[in-house]
C-alpha cells in the first residue's frame, strides 16, 4: 500500500511502498476513504511543540519517533478484521468513522473511558499509523461510529474538529444558552464550534480572528459578530458584544495573546477553555483569579462517548458541515503547505 510519510521532520513527506497490514487479534483493517489535514499534522510534522520561554517538547521526548503517518480525522470501509474482533462490528463493507483518541487501555483514565487523556497514548497518526495511507489498522472495532450516509469527506473533520469543540463547549453547560460564546480562532475548529453551538441550541457565537477571508467565513456560518484580534480595542468590543464581559470564552489558537485576549475579555465569574497548541506561555497575577474569580480549564480532543454523541447528534439535527476542500491523498505536501501558510478555509481532507 501507498504511505505518504514523514521521514525527516521538517521535510516533504515521502511515499513509502509497504506491505498491506494483516488484522491481528481484535484489530479491523479500513481502506481509508478520507482523511482530514489539523494543525496537529503541522506540530508532528515540524517534531516539536512551542512550550513558550524558548522551550520545545519533541515528539522523541514522547517516544515518538518518524517514521510516522499522519492524519488523525479518518473514515474508512472495513475489508477485514483478525479472528477476535466481535463479527457485528467488524462487518467486511462498514463505512465508519474512527476514534483516533486510543490509550494504552489499562490506565485509571482509560478504565473511566477517558482514553483521550491516558499518559500513555497510542493516537492513531500520532504513535500509530494514521490516513495518509491507503490502509489504516484500528485495533478494536469499538473505535468506529457508524456515519449512515453521512458524506465521507464532511464527516471526517468530526474526529478532532468536532470532537474537540464538542467536548470543550460541554465544559460551559448552560452558560451557552444564555450567554454568547467568545470564539477565538476561525479556522477548522472555530467554523466547527459555531456549527456544534448551533446544534447545542446556544445562543451564538461572536468570534475573533486575524485573518479577514476567515472572518467573512465565520459570519457566513451564522456568527453573531466577527472582531479583528489585531485591533487595538479587540477586548473593548467584545465587552461591548457581550455586555460587560465574556462568561464563555473558547480559545482555539492556544497562544500567548490569545489567551492573554481571553483573560482580559472575560467577565468577572467569566469561563475560559483553552484548546489550541500553537505555543506561548501565560504570565498572570494570582490574585486576580479569586478575584473576579475566573476559571482557567484546559480540553484536550474528546472522549469515544463525546464522539458517538456528536455523530448522533449531526444526524439528530442534520448539522451543517464546515466548509471541506477535496484534495487527491498525492496532494498531501501540498496540503500541509497551504495549512501551515493560513490558506485553508474550513478543512482540507485527502480522499483516494
């Protein structure tokens, strides 16, 4: 089978010739149908995350190391499974989409079904093989969810996208009800948070953005309000759009003015979840978090049950999908590249 891998981190990735996989035990082999292109491609790609102050976690320092095979939104078909893998779920011809979020599967967090947080994580394209592949291994058939029809490229994008901005706009409860919900960032997951919101039945979003072209997308998928993050008076506005202040704010960048914007926007008893990676660090005085009192919550991706929610509720309420490009999986450098340099609308995903 075809691989497009990273080899040499910084460099294009390579396509690699090897052998179809076998399914062994419980494991079911997928023919990939797509496969969505995140910003955590990017961090596995370059081999390291900004950890703010000149500090870098590698990915060797996690034990991962190339070669790898990136891309953790995949839906694939099932053309075979080991002898273990329960028959009903490892149906030869299932279309589903994968749980990529696996963990070591003995863990306190993994015995609680949150894999996603276990210290030892076995993420598919991150420690295991992902979608740039003509074939993926999953290693128990517990990790598909049934799409039903479901357009395979849209509904790729919902196991981290969607995945992400669902588990972390739960975290809010009915504060998304009654109160507008501060989006920072409009790329793939900040036109994901708007459209899962809307399903939620929140209140809305106002959402915050660099990038003018993504701003214009935002309003386009319903944002109540769009506001340049550059504008000298970014937190002023949004006091005003909200009415003295934030309750609810949704960090997606993950960076230091992003979560710096956050702080000083929120209102006093404000809400902030903090999901992006993209690197910094945070200098705040102590006191100020009892004070007004602020909570600061980090979420990282979802939970298997999150993700079985999420897919039941986009059939539930026929969720509108984000924007997707379609690119051939031989265009998979050329899609990194266009990620990296802020040209991507939405979400690219590779299909065969």
């Amino acid at each position: 089978m075809r691989c497009y891998c990273v080899l040499h981190h910084g460099q294009p990735l390579e396509l690699v010739d090897r052998p179809t996989p076998q399914p062994q035990g419980t494991e079911v082999l997928l023919r990939v149908q797509a496969a969505g292109v995140c910003h955590t491609d990017l961090h596995l790609w370059e081999g390291h995350y900004d950890m703010g102050g000149g500090k870098k976690l590698t990915l060797a320092e996690r034990g991962i190391k190339p070669p790898l095979t990136l891309s953790h939104e995949i839906v694939g078909e099932v053309v075979a499974a080991g002898p273990l893998a329960p028959a009903d779920r490892a149906r030869v011809g299932r279309v589903a989409l994968v749980h990529p979020w696996i963990g070591c599967g003995q863990c306190p967090a993994c015995l609680r079904g949150e894999e996603n947080i276990c210290a030892k994580p076995q993420a598919l394209g991150v420690a295991r093989p992902g979608g740039f592949a003509d074939y993926v291994i999953v290693p128990h058939p517990r990790y598909l969810i049934d799409i039903d029809g479901l357009d395979v490229a849209q509904a790729a994008p919902l196991a981290c996208a969607g995945v992400t901005t669902y588990s972390a706009l739960k975290k809010f409860g009915d504060r998304i009800v009654s109160d507008p919900v501060v989006i920072i960032g409009a790329g793939g997951l900040g036109l994901m948070a708007i459209e899962v919101l809307k399903a939620l039945g929140g209140r809305g979003a106002i959402v915050v953005d660099l990038d003018p072209v993504k701003r214009d997308a935002a309003l386009a998928a319903g944002a109540l309000q769009v506001i340049d993050a550059k504008a000298s008076d970014a937190v002023a506005q949004i006091q005003q759009a909200t009415g003295g202040g934030a309750r609810a704010v949704l960090d997606l960048v993950g960076a230091t003015p992003t979560v710096t914007l956050a702080m000083g926007c929120a209102a006093r008893g404000g809400h902030v979840v903090i999901c992006g990676l993209m690197g910094g660090d945070l200098t705040v005085s102590l006191p100020v978090i009892p004070m007004r009192p602020l909570t600061l919550q980090g979420s990282y991706v979802g939970t298997l049950a999150e993700l079985e929610e999420l897919v039941a509720l986009v059939k539930r309420t026929g969720m509108r999908a984000i924007p997707v490009t379609r690119r051939p999986m031989e265009q998979a450098n050329a899609a990194l590249q266009d990620l990296h340099h802020g040209r991507v609308v939405g979400r690219t995903v590779l299909v065969p």
